[in-house]
C-alpha cells in the first residue's frame, strides 16, 4: 500500500458523513434541499506536478483544470474557486497571477478566495473547486453494473509525451509537439461532456494517475471485475509517432496518468452521446484483468501514480 492510500485510509475512519463518500470518489457531494454541491480540492508541488523550469502560468492553468477534472466527472457546473499559494519570489507570483486570470476566464469560474503562506520550504499549491450538479443522482464511481461496458473519452499518454518534450525529449517523427507539451501543461477538463453522460452513466470518473489504477479504483468502488482490453486503449498518432504502437507503448499510456479524460460505465443498450472508446466490461467478480487483443495478458507491476 502506498503512504497515500494509508493516509486516505486513515481520513476515511474520520470522513464518515454521507457527503464525504467514503472518499471513495473524485469529490464530495452535499445535498441541499432540490440541488447538490460538488466539493474537490487538488495539490500540485514542485518537481512532482511540474518540472522546476515550467511556466508558473501554465502551473495556475493545471491547477484550475486539475479541479475542474474532478467537477467535470460528476457533472457539475463549477461556481466557483479558492487557492492555497506559497509566496515564491515576485516574478514567479506575478506569472502565476496572469494564468490563473487567463485560467478562470478561459473557465468561466470566479475565484473566491483562499489563502497565502510565505517560506514554505518549497512551491505547494492547493486549490478547492466547488460545482454545482447538473444532474442528480450525482454519479459516483461506484455505480457500476455486471455487464455495463467501459468507455474512455479523448487519447491516453498525450501527456506523458508532453512531459518527455518538455524534458528534453527528442520531437523525432511527431508533427505536433506543441499539442502533446499543451496536452501536459494546459490540459483540458471535460466539462461540456461530464454533463451531458451524468444523466446515462452508472458510473464516473476523471482519469488522472493512470487508466489502469483508476479504472481499478471504480470496478473496486462498484464491487465489480473489470477487463480492459489493451489493443482499445486510444493513443494519438502524435504519440505513436514518438513511442510506436506496441504492448509497452500502451501499458506506459495506460499507467502514466495526468490525462484528465472521462472514465465512464454505460449499459449495453446505450450508446455515449459524446465521441468515447469501449475499453472493456464489468462483469461480477473481483479486480482488475488486462486482455491484448482479447488474449489474457499479465497486469504491469505498477498500474499508475501513487505519492509516497
Ligand atoms: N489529505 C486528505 N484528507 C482527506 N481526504 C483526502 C485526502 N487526500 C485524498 N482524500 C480523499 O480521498 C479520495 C481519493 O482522492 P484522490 O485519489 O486524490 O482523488 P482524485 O484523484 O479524484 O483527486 C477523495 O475522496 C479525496 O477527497
Ligand atoms: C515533474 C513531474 N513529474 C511527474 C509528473 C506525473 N504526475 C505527477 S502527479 C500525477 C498524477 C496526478 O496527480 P495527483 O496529485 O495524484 O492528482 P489527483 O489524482 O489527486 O487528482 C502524475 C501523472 C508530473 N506531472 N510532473
Ligand atoms: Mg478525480
């Protein structure tokens, strides 16, 4: 067990009330009266969400799209912002301001508030994202039935090919890098589609440590045996430009993570009213299979982003 899972165990002996989920979901829902409030909070640090080099304004921009992430997967309308910032010097704190002002206009969500803590031993960012849902019940990922099949929205591994550009990473064959490094620095929360799959989805989830484990987290939410095939995992032509097409190159899109796609459950009978790929089904039982090209294959050893 990872020490995040540990610790998140831990807070959930303490977050017993409906609204907290279990903390088994990407946010807490409050219900009141005919509405429901969706509450996220997301970190971002220093070398391990962003490479010390990055634009502090790109850095603002992830951090709005990283909570937004977790609106857009229960369906919510976002209201509104409050940011936890450690001061850094002038420069960066003036370059952070002008993204996150081209952030919550490009999202259309106010800031509220938040606050501000000097010397902090390094660059901590939180952010708290707060929605108000679209559609109730407010889907969980725990929803899932024997037989729904899973379905992803957008590419997988973009981001990761990003990272490595922006690492130094040799462009190679790749016609688009500038799409792969925004895809890493500026993703895009999937607001317009998390709302228009609440109303069908049994269950949801944004994809951000890695479709595997996060895939695994919602069958095991929902109680469920989940089968993904690798050969359906969508990797963009960019990135097979960069890493080919291969069992590695899928595993490594599959694990990577910081996608910021919709991961969703529909039923057999219902088609998903926003472009998505069948990635594999649920069935009764227990746990996470891989299949490649509907042969059975071993699971990786790591199956996504864990901190600790
Ligand atoms: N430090 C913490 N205190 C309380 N709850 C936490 C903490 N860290 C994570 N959680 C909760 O654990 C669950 C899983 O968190 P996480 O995997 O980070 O979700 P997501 O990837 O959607 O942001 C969520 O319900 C989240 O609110
Ligand atoms: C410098 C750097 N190294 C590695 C990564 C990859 N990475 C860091 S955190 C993460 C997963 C998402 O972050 P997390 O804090 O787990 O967000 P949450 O799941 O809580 O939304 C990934 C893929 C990165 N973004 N930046
Ligand atoms: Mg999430």
């Amino acid at each position: 067990m990872s020490r995040e899972s540990a610790f998140i165990a831990m807070m959930r002996a303490i977050a017993s009330g409906p609204a907290a989920r279990g903390l088994l979901d990407d946010a807490a829902v409050i219900e009141l009266g005919g509405e429901a409030l969706i509450l996220t909070h997301d970190m971002m640090a220093e070398g391990i969400h962003w490479l010390p080099h990055a634009s502090p304004a790109d850095v603002a921009w992830k951090l709005v799209a990283a909570n937004l992430s977790d609106l857009a997967a229960k369906g919510a309308e976002p209201l509104g912002l409050l940011l936890g910032y450690s001061l850094s010097d002038a420069q960066w704190d003036m370059g952070f301001a002008a993204g996150l002002h081209d952030a919550v206009g490009h999202f259309d969500v106010p800031l509220l508030g938040g606050d501000s803590v000097g010397d902090a031993g390094g660059r901590i960012l939180g952010m708290t994202a707060i929605g108000r849902a679209s559609y109730r019940p407010v889907p969980a990922r725990s929803g899932a039935q024997a037989g729904d099949i899973l379905y992803v929205t957008g590419w997988l591994g973009d981001a990761k090919a990003g990272f490595d550009l922006e690492n130094g990473a040799d462009e190679g064959g790749c016609s688009d890098a500038g799409r792969l490094r925004r895809a890493f620095k500026r993703p895009a929360p999937r607001l317009s589609d998390g709302r228009a799959l609440a109303p069908l989805v049994t269950a949801m989830m944004d994809v951000s440590d890695g479709l595997l484990i996060d895939a695994q987290r919602m069958a095991a939410a929902s109680n469920l045996q989940l089968t993904i095939d690798l050969a359906h995992v969508p990797l963009s032509p960019d990135y097979v430009s960069l890493y080919g097409d291969n069992t590695d190159s899928r595993i490594e899109a599959a694990s990577w993570g910081d996608d910021y796609q919709l991961l969703f459950a529909l039923p057999n009978s219902v088609e998903p009213p926003v472009a998505a790929v069948k990635l594999g089904q649920f069935d009764s039982g227990q746990g996470l299979k891989l299949t490649d090209n509907g042969t059975a294959t071993a699971l990786p050893a790591r199956l996504g982003f864990e901190h600790g």
